[in-house]
C-alpha cells in the first residue's frame, strides 16, 4: 500500500490523472484492453473533467471500458445517478462508443439489477468467476464506506465475487454494488479523497484496528493488486504517520 498526499485536491486529481493515463497504457499494451471501475460521489468529478480536457490524447480511449463499483437505484437521467455524473464528464467529452459502457440497468429490480449486472461482467471477462479489473477508483464516505459497502450492512459479511443489493438504512435508499471481494481483485486499486470532512475516515481505516462493521473500507485489501491512496493534506491530516 501506498500514501501520497498532495497540497490541494487539484493536485491529487491530477497525480491520479497521471497514474490512470499510465495504468491504462500498461494494461492496452499488455490485454489490448483496459477495463476500470469508475467510483461515484463528488470527488471523482474534477478527475474525470481533468482526464477528457488534459489527458484526451494521452489514452487509446477507444480501448477503455468502463464499470461501476456501484450505483444508486435511481433512473440514469437523476442527478444522483452515478452514470449520469461520468457521463456528463467524461463519457460524453471523449466520445465514449456505448459498447464501451458497462453500466447498472436501473430500470430493473434492485435485485435484478445487481444479477444482470453479474452476469454482465461474467460475459465480459467470459468467466463465472470474472478476471481481474485493471483498475478500481474508489472514493471514501466520511462514515468509512467506500463503494456501497456502507457501516453495519449484510454485504460487508458476503464472501461472493458478485454484485449484489442492498437497501441501506442510513440513507434511505437502494444501493447496487460490486462485493469486496469482487473488489479485491483489481490489478490496482486507487481510493481519490480530499478535504477535512474526510480526515477522521482517513485515519481510522489506516490506522485503527481491524473492523469492517464499522469501518467497512479497510475490506478492500487485493491480494494481488496494489492499493494507493491519493490524499490532500486536509485529508491527511489526522494521520500520525504520511
């Protein structure tokens, strides 16, 4: 695992902007392919701007294929939907064909969903147990989540590598999300968070004991991948060690 942490969250997105661009190369030049899971929330939005304007011609994007670690179950025209955010930004931009678009179908059950979606990724890699995702960019909820892998949930416990739902108490609403073990089995792993609302999640995954319930991203530990992480300095500032 690394740490790299960044005077402002303009810098992080740009470093990871770099690392993305890079990792992507790596993986064409290697399975002629590059297959990542894109994270939702805020903090990924000024990445994505970033890629489409400064770094368009620095990718084969024609050969990016784009997942989801997870979705809200909301239409993909809500301003919630994670879909729409990286479509607007950068999807849409660099001219994303849809056959390179794997997203959650929110016009199902969330049950269904969370199948068809499985199912999806099992056609993809055209194996039942999926192939590794080139990359995984994961965010980090000031409550420790990460993915819809939220605190106190029943998918923190489950050991499939599948997608799976789950209606989630906290916020009230139906969540679609790949597993932690599905997760963990990313080439690499990238986690994107800034600001002092997150510096307290930041420590206590890094730096508290072991517990999942309550600190459900230190689940993301691949067993053959590489984590880093990319902080800003309020982000890290609770850390004891950078």
């Amino acid at each position: 695992m690394a740490i790299r942490v960044f005077k402002s969250s303009e810098e992080a997105s740009r470093a990871l902007a770099e690392y993305f661009v890079a990792t992507g190369n790596e993986a064409i030049a290697a399975r002629g392919r590059f297959a990542v899971a894109l994270s939702g929330g805020s903090s990924p939005k000024k990445l994505f701007e970033l890629l489409a304007a400064d770094y368009r011609d620095q990718l084969a994007w024609d050969k990016v294929d784009f997942f989801w670690g997870d979705e809200r179950y909301v239409p993909h025209t809500d301003p919630n939907s994670n879909y729409l955010m990286a479509k607007k930004a950068l999807l849409d931009p660099l001219d994303i064909q849809p056959a390179q678009i794997f997203a959650v179908d929110t016009s199902l059950s969330p049950s269904e969903a969370a199948a068809a979606y499985t199912r999806t990724m099992q056609r993809y890699f055209d194996s039942e147990n999926f192939l590794p995702l080139d990359l995984d960019l994961l965010g980090l909820g000031d409550n420790a989540h990460t993915a819809s892998l939220f605190p106190h949930t029943s998918v923190l416990t489950d050991e499939t590598v599948s997608v799976q739902a789950l209606y989630i108490e906290e916020v009230q609403a139906n969540r679609v999300t790949m597993t932690a073990p599905l997760l963990n089995q990313a080439r690499a792993t990238v986690f994107l968070v800034y600001g002092e609302g997150k510096a307290e999640a930041v420590r206590q995954i890094l730096e508290e004991g072991r517990d999942i319930q309550r600190y459900p991203a230190q689940l993301i530990q691949p067993e053959n991948g590489n984590v880093t992480w990319f902080l800003d300095e309020a982000a890290a500032s609770k850390l004891t060690q950078k």
